[in-house]
C-alpha cells in the first residue's frame, strides 16, 4: 500500500442506537488520502450518526473509528486537529462578526497569533465574504452562514474535512466554487468526507461513493464498480444504480443486531 | 366553535405539554401550584391580624394597587401583540380559512387558563379570608365573580390595545398604552413618599372591583354601585374587543416571545435575544474580539461578556436591577447601614440578587449559546477552558451587578462591612458554579419552560447562593458575642470551608463537562 492509499479514515462494524432505535448497524467505512468520498443514502440511513460519531459528537455503541490510526476511543481529543467540520445546519455565534467568528475558531484550534489575521482574511476572501467582515452574523443570509461555517471547517488545514450536505442553501455559483476548493484541497493529498442524498453533487464531486441504507453499507467504490456491483450498463447514472442497489438492500431479510454482534464478538476472538 | 377549541386546544398543549415530559416535570409543576395557592390561602387565613385590616381604606388602596399594576403589567404585553401565537400556528392556522375574531376569542380563554395557572393564588386566598372571617359560601363566589370579572376586563384591554398596535403601528398607539400605563402606576407613588393621588380616589376599574370585594367583607352585602361602574368598564372594552378583533392581525403577528412576564420558553427566549441582536448588536461592535493577543482563556473570558452585552442577556437583568434600586432609593432615604440588623437583611438581598444573575444569564446561554458548542467539542479538549471562563464571566457579573445595586440603594454599606465583601464573592462563586452545574447535568427541553431542566435553572442557583451566604449569616449572629481570637479562628475556618467547596465544585464541572450534551 502506498503512502497515497492509505486511510485517513477507518470505520470498521460500527452500531449506534437511540431510544431502542437501532441507527447504524455494523458500518463499514475507509477514506484514502487525497479522494473525495461520497457517503449517499436515504434520509434517515444514518450518515449524519456516522458523522457525528467520527467528529466526537456522539458516542459509538460498538465498533471502531480510527483517524489517521488514530483510534478515538483510546485518543478522543487530539486526532480533532486533524478533522474540519460542517454539520447539516450549522448553527454560528450569530452574536459575533464574522472576522470575530474566524478568529475564535482560529484561536481554539489552537492557530498561532500571528497566522490569525491571514488566514482569517484568506477564507474570507475565498469565499466572498470580505466586505461584509465587521458585520455580524445574524445580518447574514442562510448561504453565506454556509460559506462562513465551511471556512470556519477549513481553517486550521484540517488532513480530513467532513461535510454533512454542505451544498444544501447555497447558489449554483456558490456550489460551482466550494467544488473547485474541494478539488483543489484533495491535489494537497487532504481528503474529504461529504454526506449528502443529492445524487448528482456525489457523481460531480467524488471520486468514491459509499452506499448506505437503514445503518448498513449496501456498496462503496468508484461509479464503474458501483455499475458492475449493481450489473448496470455503462451509461448508467448514479441515481439509477443508487436506487437499484437501495431496493435490493430493502429486499435483504433484517439481520438481528445481538446476531450480528455475537459473530463479531467470534471474530474478535479469532 | 369548533375552530375555536381546536385552536384552544391546541394552544393548551404546546404552553403545557413539557409538563407530560416527565414525572418529574409533571410532579415539580403541580408543587409550583400548589405552594402558590398554599400561599394565597395563608395570606387569606392571616389578613385580618395585619393592621391594613383596621383602615379599610388602606385595604382598598392596597387591593386596588394590586390589580392595577396587574393590568398595567398587561399592557406591557399589548406592546408586544397581546395575542399570543406560537410559530405552528403562524405556520398552519393562519394559513387556514379560520378567521381573526374565531382565534382571538381562542386566544382569549387560553390566555384566560394560563393566567389562573400561574397566576392563582387569589381564589385560595378569598377561601381563606371566607373560612377565617365566617363568610357564607355565596359571598366568598360573588368576591370571586368579581375578581374574575377584572381578570376578563384586563386580558379584553390587553387583548385590544395589542390588536390596535398591530393593525395601526404608529407613535399615537404606543403613546396611548404609555399614558395608560402611568395612569395606572402613578397613584403606587404614594405608597413610598406623600402623593395627592391615592387609588382609593380614582375612578379606575381596580378600585371599583377593590371597593365592592372589600364592602362584600365588611357587610356582606353587595354595593351595587360599584359592580354598575365595573359593569360599564367591561361593556365598553367588549365593544372595543368586538370591532378591533375583525382587524386581519394575521397580516401582522409575529411569533410571541413571551406569555407572561418570567416565562422563558428556551425557543422564544431565543428568537428575543436574536431580536435584540438584530437591533442592538450592530451598535456594540466597537467591542471587539482580538484573538491574537491574550491566553485562551482571557479570549473565551472576553468573548462570553461579548455575547452577554450583544445578545441582550444583561438587559431583563438591568431593567430588574434599576426597578429594584429605584424602589429602594425612594424608600430608604439614603441612611447609611449600621446596625447587624440590617447588614443581615442586606446580606439575604445581596444573597437573592446575587444567584438571580448566573441563573438568568445561564437560561440566556441555555436557549442561545448551548447550540453552539460544536466548534468546541469538534475541535479537541477546550471544553474545560470555555466552562472555567464562563464561570469567570458570570462570577464577575454576580459580582458587580448586586453590588452596583447594593452601594447605589445602600450608600456606604459596601466600604463599612469586611464580611459582606467576602460574604458576596462566596455566593457568587457558588452560584456562578451552581448554574454551570446545572446546565452540564440537566438536558433542556427546547419546547417549554415548564421542565424541570428550568425548574432546576432557576432554584439551583438560589440553592448555592444561600449555601455561600449561610456560613457568613450565622457568623453574623454567633460571632459578635465571641473574643476577637475566635473570631479569627472562626474567619479562617470559614474561608478555608468555602475555598475547599468551591474548589470541589469547580473539579466536579471539569469532570463532567466532558459529557456535557448539545
């Protein structure tokens, strides 16, 4: 395995539940350095669990996450440095300026003093936000909070951005220019993790695709071995082999958590 | 009718539906009402030993003052709307064929529950005053018949200035409820300092209920001209709620902020805040947020106190704070404080001002900061740093604002009382940290403020005020008799059990803050 190959993220069998419900069910998941991993599913297939459980939001009931061979079970704060985050609705201090707002994600992150005020000024250039950085943030509007929380996820260089439907609210110019910075990020060998249910945005964007449905993995792997898992033409879309492979999963008779669990428990043995 | 006890319905479980949360819930409201109407019929048992009870026309006035500080309290929510909606019902009801007058009358019985909920005491206390004086049964109803009849008067004007001041926003309308509102405090005056208007002279609403509820008492009869000038009042605020509630207010509403006055649902304490941002914050921008100079901690110690100043989380405080110091001002004469008498009553004042600043400031960060901590918990272990700076920020708060109240209200006290200075760092520190307690223990609901999550916000820094103050108060009275080595001893013993607990406590939240839920 090359350098360019290996993990950056690593989730193997992971399972949570909330009150009874079971959200993810032995989960699957690898993101190689310098790739765009797409994580597609139905609502409510458990991708935005995933994610909250590998930025440390949630705590897994089984399984193992590993960032960069860090286990976070065993470090659960030092491997964050090296994570940027965009929740599905990120809420901001609305409070504060934007410029305020970079800077005291700048200075949790631990960046220092005299890099603030650069990079502050760097993301908001990028992302158009320059003039209005003295202004605060409840004046904004719902796609510039989205452009202001994304720079906050990129501020500190992060090796792995994670992204939780990162394009929901923002223009067609605005989605035309954060998938240019993804794919300029990546050319760093940084990776990024995007969940998101809108087909098109993972078949533009990402150079893998993981399948999931009711917490399980239902296929991951470039669009061409998503075709041939799914025994699709070439000229198949991703929609088409997305609900293919959807309904086949549906189809699949439930598998019980304890069973599944116990072979797991064997394997560990093993 | 249908559509109105739809929408009552509707309305009653949203406000009370927090409550069927938990057993918990449930059981700590029903302890609120209870020891409120507890309270009331107390008061009613105890009224004919206190000495109003000789000068009937001081009960008058008094009974008057009351209910018209109730109704110019009202008015302050007419400003506001005056009908209640929640944003489902901006959402689905306004958007259906219901018309305005159908939801206002549903507004009104609802808000007419709510007031009898929260604010119940009087029925208990007529019972009260019945079972004690020997009152038949018909006479303690009609006194009750009479204060409802005000209660209904009360929400009819409330209910009709707001509409007023929906449908015709202009200056005029504000001007009018303002000028209503000094009419009705004004004549309070003099009850602190010699005023030539009292309520017992004045031909408003409350002294007419006042008048009849007290001749009912005395007599046992019931003067008719009085419930007449009442019935006029009523007659015409009903015509007044019949022609302005056919006004399309749908037009015009905004999600209501607050029901009553204290009542801090997380979700409409929030969109108040945002309120006050969008207006405020764009003004204290001059205060800014440099993270290139400093530790963290002093950043995240700035930044709290920017929020708190920009968010309008110090503003109920302030308004509390400057009510309270002018009452005091008009009534204590500027006498400086002397005897241990009276520094023992300042130091219960201090005690209860002090724990009402981190528990307000902390429902303020609950329904508007809580959400933002996942820049913290996604970016590694600062979690600790942010809740020891909050607890800085709300110590220095507890700190200078009672104290602020204290040397304004109390000239001199400050500078003449060593045990008072540190009597007040003790309970702010504890309640500062009792509030962070509470809120990395207790999950919030974002619905309602009948949880026991506010229950828990409110009283749990009450709780550790007294427990920083109870050592200092029983020094107080214990002490003066002992030689001056024991009080020494007692002093350093004193200070070492405070720093001891409050080191304790300040361990406990970096212990648990690491599970804190968002």
């Amino acid at each position: 395995m090359s350098a360019f190959d290996f993990p950056i993220l690593e989730v193997l069998n992971l399972w949570k539940s909330y009150n009874g419900h079971q959200a993810v069910k032995g989960l699957d998941l690898e993101v190689k350095k310098g790739e765009i991993f797409g994580l597609l599913g139905p609502n409510g297939a458990g991708k935005t669990t995933t994610l909250k459980i590998i930025v440390g939001l949630l705590k897994m009931d089984k399984g193992i996450v590993k960032v960069d061979g860090v286990d976070i079970s065993e470090e659960q704060y030092g491997y964050k440095k090296q994570i940027g985050y965009l929740p599905e609705n990120p809420t901001l201090p609305e409070y504060l300026t934007a410029e305020e707002f970079l800077g005291y994600v700048a200075k949790i992150r631990d960046i220092p003093s005299n890099d603030i005020k650069d990079r502050t000024n760097y993301y908001l250039e990028l992302f158009d936000l320059k003039k209005r950085k003295k202004d605060i943030i409840v004046s904004f509007s719902r796609g510039m909070k989205q452009k202001l929380a994304l720079s906050a996820a990129l501020i500190h260089k992060p090796s792995l951005l994670i992204l939780d439907e990162p394009l929901i609210g923002i223009d067609p110019t605005g989605q035309h220019h954060i998938k240019s910075i993804l794919k300029e990020m990546i050319k760093e060998n940084r990776s990024v993790l995007v969940s998101t249910h809108m087909i098109d945005t993972a078949e533009r964007l990402c150079d893998r695709v993981g399948i999931i449905n009711n917490g399980r993995n239902v296929a991951s792997g470039s669009l061409e071995k998503l075709r041939r898992i799914a025994e699709m033409g070439e000229d198949s879309t991703l929609e088409q082999i997305f609900l293919k492979l959807t309904q086949e999963a549906e189809e699949v008779v439930e598998e019980k958590p304890m069973r599944r669990r116990l072979f797991s428990l064997f394997r560990k043995k093993e | 009718m249908g559509k109105i006890i739809t929408v009552l319905v509707f309305k009653i479980k949203q406000y009370f539906g927090p409550l069927r949360s938990s057993r918990i819930s449930l059981l700590l409201g029903i302890l609120v009402f209870l020891s409120l109407n507890f309270t009331g019929f107390m008061f009613g048992i105890g009224l004919p030993d206190t000495p109003f009870w000789a000068e009937p026309d001081r009960l008058i006035d008094i009974l008057s003052a009351f209910l018209s500080i109730f109704l110019a309290l009202s008015l302050v929510l007419s400003l506001r709307g005056g009908v209640t909606a929640f944003q489902a019902e901006l959402d689905f009801f306004f958007t259906s064929a219901i018309k305005p007058r159908q939801y206002v009358l549903s507004d009104l019985i609802f808000q007419f529950i709510v007031l009898h909920v929260l604010f119940s005491p009087f029925i208990p206390f007529i019972i009260g005053l019945a079972l004690r004086l020997g009152i038949t049964a018909l006479v303690a109803l009609i006194m009750v018949l009479i204060y409802e009849t005000y209660v209904f008067l009360t929400l009819l004007i409330m209910q009709s200035l707001g509409i007023l001041n929906l449908v015709a926003p202009y200056k005029r309308t504000k001007v009018l409820i303002g000028m209503i509102m000094s009419a009705l405090l004004l004549p309070s005056l003099s009850f602190i300092r010699f005023f030539p208007l009292e309520y017992s002279d004045l031909p408003y609403p409350s002294t007419f209920a006042a008048k009849a509820i007290v001749h009912l008492l005395e007599q046992s009869s019931v003067e008719l001209l009085n419930v007449y000038f009442l019935g006029i009042f009523v007659a015409l605020a009903f015509i007044f709620h019949f022609v302005i509630s056919r006004k399309n207010l749908f037009h015009y509403m905004r999600p209501t902020i607050m029901l009553s006055f204290f009542e801090s649902r997380p979700q409409a304490q929030a969109i108040q805040q945002r309120r006050m941002l969008e207006r405020f914050g764009p003004m204290t921008t001059f205060l800014t947020l440099d993270p290139t100079k400093g530790s963290l901690t002093r950043f995240l110690i700035k930044k709290h106190f920017i929020r708190i100043i920009r968010d309008g989380s110090l503003f109920p405080l302030i308004m509390l704070f400057a009510i309270y110091g002018a009452v005091s001002m008009l009534s204590l004469n500027f006498s400086p404080v002397s005897s241990l008498k009276e520094i023992e009553s300042a130091l219960f004042m201090l005690t209860f001002y002090s724990a009402l600043v981190p528990s307000i400031l902390a429902m303020s960060w609950n329904s508007y900061e809580r959400e933002n901590l996942w820049l913290i918990l996604t970016s590694g272990g600062r979690i600790v740093e942010y809740f020891k700076s909050f607890f800085v920020a709300l110590l220095i708060v507890a700190l200078i604002m009672p104290w602020g109240l204290l040397i304004i209200s109390l000239p001199f006290l400050g500078l003449s009382s060593l045990w008072l200075i540190l009597s007040a760092l003790a309970i702010a520190s504890f309640s500062s940290a009792f509030a962070i307690l509470t809120l990395i223990l207790i999950e919030m609901p974002k619905e309602g403020s009948m949880s026991a999550g506010y229950f828990f916000i409110i009283f749990l820094p009450i709780i550790g005020a007294y427990m920083g103050a109870s050592p200092f108060l029983a020094m107080l009275m214990i002490v003066p008799d002992y030689p001056i080595q024991f009080q020494f001893l007692f002093a350093t013993l004193l200070i070492g059990y405070l720093a001891l607990a409050l080191f304790g406590l300040l361990k406990l939240i970096e212990k648990k803050v690491k599970s804190i839920k968002i």
